[in-house]
C-alpha cells in the first residue's frame, strides 16, 4: 500500500488536509504575528517575503498539511511528511509551525497524533529534524516519545545546515498515546 503524504485527517479538535495555493493567504495570516516565530531559527518569517518562499517550498514538495482549527474553522499552522536523506526507508514529520496562540496546550499533541497514526500505518520508525536553536520543538519532540540520535549536517530544504536528529519508533509511541491520550 503506497503512503498517502496529503492525507485528510480528521480528529477531535482538528483537521488536516493538503496544502493547496488557495490557502496561501489563511497560511499566511495564521504565520503573520512574530510571536509565533519567536524561539524559531526563522524568526524573520512573519513577514511576507520571507513567508511566500517558504510557502512556495512547502507547496512544491508536497507532503504539506495544513491545520485548521475547527471550533472556529480557522488555518493555525501546518506540518510536513518528507523523506528524510539520513533515513530513506522511513518518513519524517517537519516543516511545522502553529500560531502562537495555540502554544501551550494540547493542539501539537493533537495534530502529532492524527500525522503519527497515519505514519504508523505504513512505518516503523518516524523521524524528526530539529534546528539546534530551536528548543521548544526538541522538547515538544521529547514528550511524544522521540529520542535523540545524533547531530547531522542534512539539506532537507535546498542547502546543507545543522540538525538534532530524533526518532520514533511505533512501539515507543504506543506508549505515549496509552499514557497521554487513551489513558
């Protein structure tokens, strides 16, 4: 069975579905305060040429789910299936923002599940890459169930630059998912 990597995924609170150029602007507005890349190595992305490259790329490469909020049907954020360089056989979730009004709660929990489960139907091991800087998404990566495996130098978006390398493995997010959202 071949991965879907713009599946629609519907859950509680949320749902996703592929990136279409028709949602350049939701996407936009949803990036367009800098608070929400605060802590980001992207910090200039709320502005508008910086923000329409990077949905230029996100758009082109496929993978892309956007994230809307359906309490208020409203675009938060988006996040990314890819196939990472360091890992071929396996799929890697990244590419994520969320608007910084949906920090702190369970929204990234929410959206990693609906992405985690659909990965798992088809892998065993899901990996994430993480800028050095970027500390509340290695965090974040932590608390779901991923570990650290190494530093690498990767080009995942047209050049080469330094990234924390983590892995989850079905089993270990079995767990999580008992503890934190079954349970």
């Amino acid at each position: 069975m071949t991965f879907n990597d713009q599946p629609e995924l519907d859950g509680d609170t949320l749902r996703l579905r592929g990136l279409r150029e028709e949602d350049r602007e939701a996407l936009y507005q949803a990036a367009s305060d800098p608070e929400t890349w605060a802590g980001h190595p992207a910090k200039d992305r709320h502005m508008r040429d910086v923000f329409d490259p990077y949905f230029d790329m996100l758009l082109a490469a496929g993978g892309t789910l956007i994230v809307f909020d359906k309490s208020r049907d409203r675009v938060i954020g988006c996040s990314r299936y890819y196939v990472g360089p360091d890992a071929p056989d396996d799929i890697a979730i990244g590419f994520t923002f969320l608007n910084h009004r949906y920090w702190g709660g369970e929204v990234n929990l929410r959206m990693k599940q609906l992405m985690l489960d659909h990965a798992f139907a088809h892998f065993d091991r899901v990996w994430f890459h993480i800028a050095p800087d970027n500390i509340r998404s290695q965090k974040a990566t932590m608390k779901i169930g991923a570990v650290f495996t190494s530093d690498e130098e990767l080009d995942l978006s047209g050049s080469v630059l330094p990234w924390k390398c983590y892995r989850l493995d079905r089993a270990a997010w079995t767990q999580v998912k008992a503890n934190r959202l079954d349970g």
